[in-house]
C-alpha cells in the first residue's frame, strides 16, 4: 500500500508570494492533517480535513487555508509569504476523523527569502 | 504557550543500555499520548500510545509511562540500540478536540 505523498519536496520562494502544497493520502484514509514543523517549536497543528471538510484549526492566521478533494487528496495554501512561513510542512492522513493512528507523509520544506 | 513540553532537545546514549525521553503536559483535559519517531528527511511514524486510564503500555523494546498526577509521560527504550537513533515527538490530545498538539521533540543518539 502506497505511504503519503507530498509535493513538492523542496520549494524556495520569496515574501509576498503563496504557494500550493498538495498532499495524497494513503488509499481508503478520509482524514488529511496538517503540521508546520520548526526548530525549537515543534510540530504545529494547522486543520484537519475529513470528508472534504475542515474539521479542526490550529492558531494560525488566515493566510493560511486549505481544502479537501473528494478523492481525500488535500491541499495547503499559504498567501503573502513571510520569511517566518519557512518550515517543513508535514501532511498525516488516518482512517477516521482524528485517527488514533495518524501515518505522515515526508514533508515540503518551503524556504521564503 | 507550549501545552506540551520536551525539555531536553537532546540524548545520548550508550547502546545496550536504558534510553529515557520525557514529556510534560500542562492541560489536565488531555486523555490520549502519542510517541513518534522522525528520522531526517523522512514524517514522523508512530511509535507507541497510551490512553489516560492506563499508566503504562509495552510494545517490544519500547514502554511508554503515564503519571497522570504530575502531567508527565516518559518513554522507556530498552536496549537501545543505533538504529533508534532519531528524534522523538510526544503529541497529546483531549476528547472532542481532534487534534494532536506535539512537543518540540528530542533528539536521541545511540553510541555505538
């Protein structure tokens, strides 16, 4: 059974700009997450789709937004880039809302110069 | 404000012997504990869970304890060994709120 994917990998932009991550799910798992990984602060938590629906949110601001397709694939929108946006992006997909057992994709690492 | 805290961002560890990662939580509302281990360039995988009405659970190598009365976890690896070498998140969540709050993780090194 194929892992979760993201993409891009590696993405470099500059502030002001946005950018699209995209994220599949493992087949079968309706439920995408997803974290902003930094040093010294951890993972966050971002929202949570379910169903094409944004379930759960973390704290951050509205810049940051996302959506679910009816194929579980999930994207994640950034607009008006900050230098303070660079993280690792880290999508999970589980089988249910929530997932006990959450399975995280590799990460898009998104530099802003 | 960290709800979820890993105080030392880092281990080492001689191999064979006991490694110990510490967690401390803050919201007495959280009733799920979740270990994971990141090694780099790779997502964090699922490494062990314990629910609040338990104080302990095993898998293997890897045990993980809940002292529900000083709001801390710990996760025991024992032996470790090199292959173990990664950073270790503990993630919490309460009922209803469906979504995992993580520490900011320790990184364990296992000398060979």
């Amino acid at each position: 059974k194929a892992g979760v994917t993201q993409t891009p990998r590696y993405l470099i932009k500059t502030r002001g700009q946005q950018v699209t991550l995209s994220c599949s799910p493992i087949s079968g798992h309706r439920s995408v997450s997803w974290y902003q990984q930094t040093p010294g602060q951890g993972l966050q938590f971002l929202f949570e789709y379910f169903s094409e629906t944004q379930r759960n949110k973390g704290n951050f601001p509205g810049r940051f937004s996302g959506r679910q397709f009816s194929n579980s694939r999930s994207e994640m929108n950034v607009s008006t880039l900050e230098l303070g946006d660079s993280a690792l992006y880290l999508c999970a997909s589980s089988l249910a809302l929530a997932g006990n057992e959450q399975f995280f994709g590799p990460g898009t690492r998104l530099t802003v110069l | 404000d960290q709800q979820v805290k890993q105080n030392s961002p880092s281990l080492s560890v001689q191999e064979g012997r006991i490694s110990i990662l510490n967690c401390d939580y803050t919201n007495s509302m959280f009733d799920y504990f979740l270990w994971y281990k990141k090694y780099p360039a790779e997502g964090p995988t699922f490494l062990i869970s314990i629910s609040s009405i338990k104080d302990k659970n095993e898998d293997g190598r890897f045990t993980v304890f809940l002292n529900k009365s000083a709001k801390h976890l710990s996760l025991h690896i024992v032996p470790s060994q090199p292959g173990d070498s990664a950073v270790y998140f503990c993630a919490a969540s309460s009922p209803g709120t469906y979504k995992y709050i993580f520490g900011t993780g320790t990184r364990l090194k296992v000398l060979a």
